[in-house]
C-alpha cells in the first residue's frame, strides 16, 4: 500500500487549519504537520474533549484533535510575546515546546477518567503519552527528543515545561476558552489573548506582568465557575457515573467468560488487566490502544441495550436514551441510613444480588482541587522587578476562598425512586 | 426497567438548551420536551451534520441533535414574527409546525448520502422521516397528525409548510449558520435574524419584505459558497467517495460470506437489500434502522483496517489515518485516455482484478443543483402589495448566474500516482 | 415650520433599530417611538456615555442614546420574562416601565460628573431627568404619569422600580455589556441573557433564581473589574480632573468679566450660578440645558488653546491633544511634604499665584463605592422559596471583600516634573 | 509649556491599544506612536468615519482615529504574510508603509465629503492629506519622506502603494469591517483575515492566491450591500444634503455681513474661499484646518437653530431634531413638472425667494461607482504562476453586473408635503 506509507509524495503541506475559536491556525514547523497527520495524533479526532458533557450541552461535540491544534497556537503566541520581551528561546526550543504541547495529551483514551477506572485502571493518561511520544521519537529518529526532555521537566529552561504544564499553560487557556466557547457558557470566556500578551519570565518562572491582574483574577473566577457549571455538572456526573457502571458489568460478565459485543482492541483491554509494565514490554499494547476511541464504548453499549443481563442492559439502555439517574448534590455528607434504605428498595425492586446494587446506587465525593493554590502558584511581576504570588497581588480575591478544596457530597440512584426517596 | 419506561417521575422538565450558536434555546411546547426526550430524536446526537467534513474542518464535529434544535429555535422566532404582522397562527398550528422542523431530519441515517448510496439504496432521508413521525405518531395517539399534514405538504396554510421545507426554511437557515459556525468559515454566515424579522405572507405563500432584499441576496451568496467551500470541499468529496467504497466492498465481501466485523443492525442492512416496503411490512426494521449511528461505520471501519482483503484494509486504513486520495477538480470532463491509463497503473500496481479498480479510481460530476431558481422561488413583497421574484426584483443578483446548475468533474485516484498522473 | 412641527405626517413610524450589542432592538410601544424622536432625548446622541475614556480606549465613542435604547431592550425582555413566570404587568405598566428605563438618564448633561461640578453645581442629573419627564408629560397629556410614579418608587409595585434602578436593574445590565463592548475589555462582558432569563418576583421583590447564581458571581466581578480597569483608569481620571480645571478657569475668567468663547447656552451655565429651584422657576433654563452637549465643551476648550490666560490655554491644549498630567495611584495617602514640594516646584515654573496651584495639582480619593453590598442586595430565590442574599448564598463570594469600600488616592501634576518629582 | 512640549520626559511608551474590532493592536515602531500622539493625528478622534450615518445606525459613532490605527494594524498583518512568502520588504520600508497607511486619511474634515463641497471647495481630502505628511515631514526631519513617496505613488516597488492605496488596501479592508461592526449591519463583515493571509506579489504586482477567492467574491458583494445599506442609506444621504444646504446657507449670510456664530476656524474656512494654493502659501491656514472637527460644525448648528433667518433656522431644527426631510428614490430620473409642483408649492408654504427654493427641494444622483473594475482590478494568482482578473477568475461573479456603474436618483422635499407630493 504504497500511497498509505509514502509520505514523500505530499508536496504541499497543509499550513492553516480553520478554528471556529482563534480563526485561522498557521502550523508553525514542518515536522509539526508530519506529527499531525500522524495516525496516533488523528486518532484524536475521535475523542470527545468532554466525554459525556455534550447530554448537557449539546454544542460541546468538540474533540481532543482541535484542543490540541488550539493549546499549540496559543503555544506560537506566547513564544513570540517571550521573545520579543528578549526571553532567549532557539528556533529548536521554539519547536520542541511545540511539539510538547501538541503531544500533551495524545495518550488520553476515550471518556478519559472513565477509562482510567473502568479500562486501563492505574494508568495516567500522562503515563501513556510518554509512552506514544517516546514511540514517535523512535520513529521520526530522535526529533522528539528535546520535547520529551521539557514534558518531563528535565530540561534546564524550567519555564518552557511551565508553558505547557503549569496553573497557567497554554493547556488550560486552550480547553476552558475552547470549552466555553462549544457548551455556550459564554460566562467561562477568558481573556487568553492578553493573559498571553502579559506573560513574561523571571528567574527561569514563567510570570505575568503586573498589568494583566485582572485577567488572572478574571481567568480563575471563569475556572471556577466551569468547574461547577460544566466540569462537575450533576448531569455529566451521573451520566459518567453510568458509564463506570456499564464497563464495569461488561468486564465482570467477559470474566464469566459471557458472549459480550465489543470491537477486538476493547475487548482485549477489558478481558485482561493491564499494567504500565505490559505497555512497555509488549509494543503491541500500545497499538491496540491506539485503536480505542469514543466510537469503541458507544457502538458497544448501544449493542448492549439488547443483552440479557438484566444489569448490563438496563444501564445501556439509559445512558443511549439519555434516560439518566436521580443525582441529589450536597456540600456534606448524606444520611448513611436513608442511602441504605435506597439500596435495599432498589435490590428489592430490580431482584439484585448483593454486590449488584452498587451498579444503580453510588455515593461520591466530587471534588474542585484544581483551586489549591500552592506551591507552584502563579507569580506577578512588578514593576519594580519584584514577584508576587497572585493571591497576595489581588485586592480582590480572597486567598482562603481561592485555595479552598470545595467538596460537595453526591447519590445517584435510579429515577424512578425520586419522589418516594425525597421523603425519606 | 420502570426507571425508562416511567416518563411521569420527570418533575421539572427541561425547559431552556444552551446554544452556542444562539444562546438560550427555549422549548416552546410541553410536548416537544418529549419528542426531545424519545429515543428516536437522541439518536441524532451520534450523527454528525457533516459527515466526513471534519476532516477538512476539525470544529465541524456538531451533530443532527444541534441542528434539529437550532431550526425549531429559528421557527419559533419566524412564528412569532408572523403572528405580530397579524398571521393567524393557532397554539396548535403553532406546535405542529415546530413539531415537524424538530423531525424533518429524523430519518438521516449515518454520513447521509453515503448511507443512501452504499446502506439503504434508493431511499431517501425523508421518506424514513415520515416513518419514524408515523410510529411516533401512534406511540403518541396522534398527537403528530397535524405536524404530518403539515410536513406533507397536505395542510391547507401552504406556508406553514414552507417554513419547514422551502429555499427559505427555517432548515437552511439554520444549518448555513450552524455550519458556517462551527466551521470556522465566517464567510458563510448569514443574517438569520434579520431575515426572519422580514418573513410575512402574502396570498398564502410565505415571503420577503422588499427591505429585506440585501440580506436574501447575501443568504443566496453565503449559500453558494458554502457550497463551494465545505460542502462540496475537495477532500470532504474524496473521503466521502472513499467511504461509499469501503462500505461497498464491505457488502460485496459479506455476499461472499466472509466475516466482517460490525454491529449487529449495522451488518443487518449491509447483509440485506432493505426496501422502503420492507421498512413498511416489518416494524423492527426501523428499530434497527433506529440503533444506527457514526460509531457503527467508524468502529467497523477502524476494524476493517486489519482484515485480510486487500481492498478493505487498504480503504479502511486511508480512511482513518486520513490519508487520502488525490482528488482532481475541472469544469469539464477529463479526458478518456488519461484515466484509462490511471486505472491501468493502480490495477497493476495493486494487482486488482477487472472489477476492483472503482474501488480506487472513480470519476465524479458535482453539481451545485440548490441554486436552480425555479418554482418555488423566494418572493421579496413590495410596500405595494406586489410580489416579485428575488431574481427579479435584485439588481445585483444576475439570474442566468445563479441559476445554473454549475457542474465540476471530479477525478479521484491514490496519491502516490499524483506527479505521474499530472504529466500523463 | 410645518413639517418639523407636523408628527401627524409621519406614516411608517421605525420599528426597529439596528444595535451593534443586540443586533435588532424592537421599539415596543407607538409612544415609545414618539419619545425616541423627542429633542430632548434626540440630545442624548451628542453625549458620550464615557466622556473622555475614549481617550484611554478609543472604540468607547458610544454615547447616552445609544445606552437608553439598550437598556429599553433589555427591559422588554426582563417584562416577557416574568410575564412568562405568572408576574401580573399590565400593558399599562409595561408602557410606563419602558418609558421610566428610557428617560432615566435624560437628564445628563454633558460628561456628566464634569458638569455636575463645574456647571450647575449640586443639581444631579436624576433631578434634571425628573425635570425632563415633567416637561414631557405635560407636552404628552400626562401620558407620562404612571412611569414618573415607578421612577420616583411611589407605584405600589416595587418591583418595577427595581427594574428601573436597583443592584440589578436593566441600566447596570446594559452598560456594563456596552461599555465592555465599545471599549474592547471583552473581560467585563456579562451574561445579561442568563440574568435576565433567570429574573423573578417574590414578595414584591425583584429576585434572581438560584441557577442563576453562577452569572450573578460572574457579573459582581465583572462590574467590579470593569471599574478599576474602565471607569476610574488612571488615564480617564486624569482628564476628567484636567476637564473640571479648564472649566473652573473659564468661569473664573467670566466672572472677571474676560471675552470667553462659548456658545451661548454653555456661557450661561458658566456665568450664572443655576439652582434647582432656577429650573423650576423659569422654563427656559431646561430649555438652554437641552441644548448642551460634549460638542458645547470640546468646540469651546478648542477655542481656548488660543487664549491669552496661560492657565486656561495650557489646559486646553493638554486635553485637545491628548498631552495628559502624570497620575500616581496608591491605597494610602500621599506623603503631605512632597505634594508640598510639587505644588511649590509648579508654582514657580509657571510663575503661578497661589490660589492657581490647584488648577496643576491635585489630590483625590477614587472610591468604587458602587459595590457597599447593604440594605438593597441581590436576592437569590431558592426552589423552596426562600430568599438569600447573594452573598450568603454564594460559595465562592467572600461577602467582606464585596462589600468593601476601596479607595485609592491619586495625585495629579505636569507630566514635565515625573522623573524629579518621583525621586522626592 | 515644558509638559506638553517635552515629548523626551514620556518614558513608557504606549505599546498597546484596545481595539473593539481586532482585539489589542500592537504599535509596530518607535516613530508611530510619536505620530499617534501628534496633534494633528488626535485631531482624527472628533471626526466621525461615518458623519451623520449614526442617524440611522446609532452605533455608528467610531470615527477617524480608530479607522486609522485599525488599517495600520491589518497592514502590519499584511507585512508578516509578504514577507514568511519570501516577499522582500525591509524594516524602512515596513516602517513607511505602516505610516503611509496611518496617515492616508489624516486630511479629512468633518463630515468629509460635506465640507469639500461646502467649506474648501475643490480640494481633496487626499491633498490636505499630503500636505499634513509634508509638514510632518519637516517637523521629524525627513522621517515620513520614504512614505510620502509609497503614499504618492512614486516608489520603484508599486505593491507597497497598493497596500496603501488599491481595490484591496488595507484602508478598505478596515473601513469595511469596522464599519459593519459599529453599524450593527453584520452582513457586511468581511473576512479581512483570510484576504490577508491569501496576498502575495507577483511582477510587483500586489495578488490574491487563487484559494482566496470566495473570500474575494464575498468582499465584492458585502462592498456592494454597504454601499446601498449604509454608505447611501436613503437617511444618511438625507441628514448630509441637508448638513451641505445649511452651510451653504451660512456661508451666504456671512456674505452679506449677517452675524452668525462659529468658531474662528469654522469662520475663517466658511468666509474666504480657500484655494489649495491658500494652504501652501500660508502655513497657518492649514494650522487652522487641524482645528476643525465635527464639533464646530454641530455646535455652530445647534446655535443657529435660534437664528432670525428662516431658512438657516429651519434647517439646522431639522438636523439637531432628526427631524429629516422626505426622501424619494427611483432607479430612473424623476418627472419634471412635478419636481417643479413641489417646488413652487415649498415657495408658496414658505414665502421663499426664487434662489431660496433649492435649500428645500433637490434633486440628486446616486452613484455607486466604485465598483468600476478597470485597469486596477484585483488579481488572482494561480498555482501555475498564471495571474486572472478576479471577474475572469471567477464563475460567481458576472463581470457587467459588478462592473456597472450604478446610478439612482433621488429626490429631497419637506417632509409635511409628503402625501400630497405622492398623489401628483
């Protein structure tokens, strides 16, 4: 297959991508577009940004492939804002953070978290895309080397590793503009254009002129509210809950050695348990992995509204129907007597075993950790050359209210049991 | 499962979707939240607007569901508008009218067009439409009757019916700006406000006011680049031509009985030619037709890249990779000879048989046929009473021009041929 | 002068203006349009919203007409949406609360807080609008009474005033988009449409839902960076303090009987000392102040950079071309010996006389008073029917640091003396 | 004065400015920011772009100023795209251009076209435009002479001018989207953006990539529908024949001796007639001319409307009011005898002399004349090196109904005749 392999005949490189967010999107570096075209970074395309969100905001159909074209535009601007303020930054480190951004997230599977607890259990998605980045660098001879170096933050230039993974990377700037801007929660628009104008470095620490204060403080605010209102949506929980569920049925019953639908590559990774150690050992894993998207989870539950497992079916049926459970959201603790009481109604009602319940019945702690502000905080820089961590900077946010680990207690049950359960 | 089946435990009904594209999208009728809710309705958020588009245009992920919701928002507006011109418009007429923009795409299948050439050939998008309005209609005890008439074109108010399907419908209206948006081609956008603050009716026919005669010349401009631009865009046309092969010799092999991959309904229309009588004589054909998503042909395909058949592989692998074929675009038809040799080369080179060369190389007229201004064309009312045809009455808009059916040869074949195939 | 006088002439009365915030704005109410063409509010398009900030952001040349349309807008909305929750307005009342939001601000005179210090001191621009709408009912037959009774907060519906002017009324609404808007601080931008949607009455109160809350947070901070960033700019600040200098001269070089040019209506403010009481004795006060407008000041200062007096020369040319005194900012107050030195240092370059000094230096206390979150808060109406004060009700508010006063001090002086005056 | 004259003592130079329409425009020199800051360039912030257009589209209040700093923003644009497609352009001559762009409409007047026909009659605004560069010129020692030669056309590499001045510059590339973005009127957006990237130069000629054409076709036809939607809005041509009628009137009086206020400069312009020669022979009569603005014609006319003389009083109520004369508009020329019924009726209703009769009724003729493609067309570069008119180029446009020259006629009376005038 001659014209699958043969890149050599691509005479005229794709240069501009169209982006609904920033317009147009020049690729920066030939060997960038070599990286996206590509068939692990296409497979992108084929993973949600937000996995289920879109039951709630129907706009946010957006995938990982356009985050990642987008946090490496937002890459091009901030080099040539350091630049021109005098940051050294080589033609080769200009590439290479490049590189290390587009890449970032590469070894995310489909419906991230999910697949974390129900696929490849305790394995990160940042464990996965070292592995694929460290495969391309065999492949394309070394050109990933001094990307791989900053990812890892084991090159010298520290604030490069900043740019791309830090409170203030182009990661984040990329996905909550981009996610606002596809659910329509246009109160989540940030000012990444000047976040981006007023990034400077300070003894190797990527810092942000005193000027663009408001932005940050506008930038965290804007996070925050994401967090709850997108993010940690109750709906998007529990339909992510369901999700947990289902693959974990699917696997118990593929245990059992039961006839269960699925395309190979994810019914390879549901039969075994796989390690770190069998991605690295056996390069085949990963290539199978690589086959994984959206479309592996979701033709096979749809198939799955049809089994005969009672449990397995139910839970299909409801998460293609978006014919979701009951979810009630507090900021402490339920009542341990009446979520038993739920249990044992549901047990009753849908005859479960024991160890079934815990398929239609859940407690969890959601938590918005992504507001500790600590030790790596985001610094500004004066004037008169001295740093400030941002909370003290601010006149305006409240450092306890800021750092605080806000934990909100939720239990999901089936809907049918919501008016008999509110008055329990 | 009363948890599904019992729709009464819903309290609160979700009464406002967020749009990115209009914001707050409000739905008007108690019982349009329940065709929201139906199965039937939730399948179109697995299937893309643009089909393969997104390949050209990565932002251009939004699915059938935004669009079906986008067009019932703009019929609201449009509804409204009439009745403040003094229109009679009963709360009934009013609720059927937005119940059939809500369904008139109902019945698209996957990649539409691919579908109806290589799946369910020969039937058409609309008439499966009718079906699933019809079973809902007996589901809900023929609380769709008026919105069928209406859709049919069978209801005496004429231009309720135009508001769903006419050049001016609320289904153009919104999918140029759905599409332009979320394509990033700004170019393409359209005034869909302005437009709609000038619908009236005249003499049973819905029209234009003269004053909103420059936003209908822009409508017809954005819409034909739209054409040009992302519809009929060279490599959306090659990676849908490619599609239409992969699921062609899908068939042919399985006629063969050779083991596919694929879902279980997927395999189901491909194993079988389905009539749009067997649709009629057997109910569980449109509940199969009803499990049919993207994820069914992207999973199978992605699958279908490790099958032994060279061509499936071949095609499959292209497809996913996105590495796709040279595509060559003229005004006239390519010359005979050329192609011959072409087709020569990749049998040899492929060492195909007679009968697996259109499986690679493949000659295409695309036609801009939306333009053709006959008929029913859109008429701009005059402050006189008077109507005349857009054409007519626009000195800008030259008639010949935007009538013409304008034709493109398309010329398609592996691109590893390419600086060959061009000295040829 | 018939067919000034003439309305009755006037057919096809405008229905619809074009906004560049909200796209189409429909004039509601026949009367609302006979208003809009009213002299008195005709006036509004020469007075800037933002007086001299286009000075610091120079798309920020909208003015007061504009604002007053917006703001109308928004109420029609705010009106169908409680309507739509079972809030009993009458057509009656829906008229005048249209008219009370429109007319609330005719009564500002030309850069407004400039004016209200150096013109007709210590008469407010809400007295004059009430002047204005007095006048207006009259000329109308008291079709202005019910809005008159709704603006002064004597209508027994409260909540139509809160509409009008509260923490959230539809003014604050609309300016805070607008001036976001115009001026480019995209970070101030609010989400007037979710506030608006999520509007209630309870208890005669104007409330906001408690899914509302997230834009109610977002819109606190918003309002409070666009004050910071926006309205007290250092820039801004500077001129309009230079504004009220060159004003304060020009009358002080009236009152010594100098020649001043100036148009006649503007020497009369500047020449005679206007009470309220001036404007309810004698008619034609309200008639000359109807006449003045940024152009009356700008046209005037222009003239001025001409003059033999070198304080009010001086001045004039400074703003006319944009040459602005040096600002410093701090939260406590300045060093008193220093300002000393300053002063004296001026006094002497300039050969100033004593009491001259303070036309170049001087000394303020900027205050963002606007956010003393007591007495009338932001209500947050729970699905249980209780009613929380924003700050209560919100997690991520820290209802001390909303609630605080913030001053700061500004010392002004020739920008000639920086770099000797900031080494004192 | 040290403060207004010591330019030296500004350290922090403005490097930024917020633009509502490009987000932050960056200054691309030194040079320009002192230019910027030049009284004759702050001169541009009180001359509205659109002159009395804002009485129809109220947003409409952006004026000279910002169109200036916007075209030199998208010429900086334009220079990055030459020169990353190999395009030799050196730092002097991208300093030139970007100050030939600036300052290409530092000439204008208030309500531009007005006062060429009704203060400095017979010169252009092009001339005075030369005129402020040269004087420039000498003020910064010969720092505008290789933009004086680009500007007049004079320099060996022609492409430079035409980005200054061409069918494509970046003049109107500005004016067009800031002039849809302020009116409201989004139809008009054009896709200044995608133009941009797509320019090149071939033969010294400046060119469009062939890709770039929908984006051509689509700037054509939004050209053409902002000439008839806004440009030559009905209203807009109204207010302006009205605004050339009173200065007419003005001017007459003040022939014979009439006293009427102004201020000097205003005066000066409206009593002596000023010959091109005039600004070259006297240096302070162009130093009178930067003292003009909008503001000394609107303040002027305000005064007037108390003014003895009927027709000057009656006109400039009309302007202040809005209360604008009747506009007829036809594609053919008007009958005759009854133009001649309407004006003697107007001379009989307003005892009027025989000369008087033509403040009151005109007639005029609409020209939309630049679309004229001759000679300086735009041209499209083909991947052959092959260069196409874009009218060839392309098979939307139709070549005789873009090229022609568009004519109208109106006709202009008092408003009260209006229902008579429509029964003759």
């Amino acid at each position: 297959m001659r014209f699958i392999v043969n890149k050599s005949n691509i005479v005229n490189k794709l240069k501009i991508i169209n982006d609904p967010v920033y317009g147009f999107v020049k690729i920066p570096f030939d060997f960038i577009y070599d990286l996206l075209q590509h068939p692990y970074f296409q497979r992108l395309r084929g993973i949600k940004q937000l996995g289920l969100t879109s039951l709630v905001y129907p706009g946010a159909t957006h995938n990982r492939f356009q985050h990642a074209v987008g946090a490496m535009h937002l890459m091009s601007q901030a080099v040539a804002v350091l630049q021109s303020k005098g940051i050294k930054i080589s033609e080769k480190e200009s590439e290479a953070v490049h590189i290390a951004i587009l890449l970032h997230d590469i070894g995310h599977g489909p419906f991230s978290h999910v697949l974390e607890h129900a696929v490849v259990e305790g394995i990160s998605h940042e464990e996965i895309s070292i592995l694929f980045m460290e495969r391309l660098n065999e492949e394309f001879n070394g050109k990933l080397s001094l990307a791989l170096e900053i990812f890892k933050d084991n090159y010298s230039k520290k604030f490069l590793h900043q740019l791309v993974s830090s409170q203030l990377d182009m990661d984040r700037l990329d996905y909550l503009r981009r996610d606002s801007f596809f659910s329509g929660v246009t109160e989540g628009v940030i000012g990444s254009d000047r976040i981006i104008k007023m990034l400077h470095v300070s003894g190797d620490q990527l810092v942000v002129e005193s000027k663009g204060i408001y932005s940050i403080e506008k930038f965290l605010i804007a996070r925050r509210l994401m967090y709850w209102q997108v993010y940690l949506h109750k709906t998007a929980v529990v339909a992510e809950n369901m999700l947990v569920n289902v693959l974990r049925r699917a696997k118990y019953l593929l245990k059992k050695n039961e006839d269960i639908f699925g395309t190979p590559h994810l019914l390879f990774f549901m039969k075994h348990e796989i390690s770190l150690d069998s991605f690295i050992r056996d390069e085949s894993v990963l290539q199978k992995f690589a086959m994984l998207d959206d479309c592996d989870i979701m033709s096979a539950i749809k198939v799955w509204t049809l089994h005969d497992d009672f449990v397995l079916s139910t839970l299909s049926k409801a998460i293609i129907n978006r014919d979701l459970m009951k979810i009630e959201l507090r900021n402490d603790a339920f009542d341990v007597e009446r979520s038993s009481k739920i249990k044992k109604r549901i047990q009753e009602e849908y005859s479960l075993k024991e160890d079934e319940i815990d398929f239609f019945v859940n407690e969890k702690v959601l938590e918005n950790h992504t507001y500790t502000l600590t030790g790596e905080n985001i610094n500004i820089l004066f004037s008169d050359g001295t740093l400030k961590d941002v909370s003290e900077a601010s006149d305006i946010l409240n450092h306890d209210v800021l750092g605080k680990n806000v934990k909100k207690s939720v239990l999901i049950y089936p809907k049918f049991l919501k008016d008999w359960a509110q008055n329990l």
